[in-house]
C-alpha cells in the first residue's frame, strides 16, 4: 500500500497548496485493485496524471489535448530514442510527445509535484 499512501499525500498537497487550479482528483485502480495513477482536474479543463511504480517508474503528465492540444511530461521511461538526452532516462516531453528535453525535476515526489504544479501555474498564466 506505499503506493496508495504516495498518492493520498500527493492528492492532499495538489488540493491544498495548489487550489488556485486544482479542482478535485482521484486515484484510479487497476483490475486487481492495485492503486495505479492519481489524476488531477485542473480548472480549465485540463487534466495532470501522475504514476509510481515500486520499481522506481514515474511519471508526470498533463495532458491539455482536449484544451489547447498539448502534452507536458516529465518521466523516466529508459527509451533509447532519448538516449542522448544529458538527464537520461529522465527526460520531459515539453508540448509534444517529440519536442523532448532534459529533465530536472526533484527526485523526492514531493518536491516533485510541487515543481510540476508551479510549471502548470506559471504556463497557464502565461496562456
């Protein structure tokens, strides 16, 4: 249940310190009941998913297809397309699933999230 746990205080920070854009969220499961993603909805419409795995796998996701046809992720899935990247298997995914760049996000979900949530604020300010 680490995981659940991981996603309980990471749905408590969104809604608290980031109420200015995040609406509600919720975590999904998958068939055999396992906590599989937290999923925030933001206020324009816009969703952020994020996934932990017990292997160390994560992933940060805000998905603004149905909004202003966007992605944005911050992960560390090792595909050898992004090999070259300097933060490699890290990496971030900035608008589009080919526009990828090196990623600096905190190791520690915590700070992690707080980090992806200040992007999100910043870009939806920015418009």
């Amino acid at each position: 249940m680490k995981i659940l746990r991981l996603y309980k205080n990471l749905l408590d920070l969104a809604i608290i310190e980031f109420r200015v854009i995040v609406e509600s969220g919720e975590i999904f499961y998958s068939q055999s009941n396992e906590p599989w993603k937290l999923r925030l909805y933001l206020c324009d419409g816009s969703f952020i998913d994020i996934y932990y795995s017990i292997k160390g796998k994560y992933s940060y996701h805000w998905d603004r297809r149905f909004v202003a046809n966007g992605i944005f992720r911050h992960d560390n899935a090792p595909h050898q397309i992004w090999k070259d990247i300097a933060t490699f298997p890290k990496h971030f995914h900035n608008g589009s699933e080919d526009i990828v760049v090196p990623s600096f996000i905190p190791d520690a979900p915590d700070l992690a999230m707080r980090e992806f949530l200040k992007f999100v604020v910043k870009y939806m300010v920015k418009g």
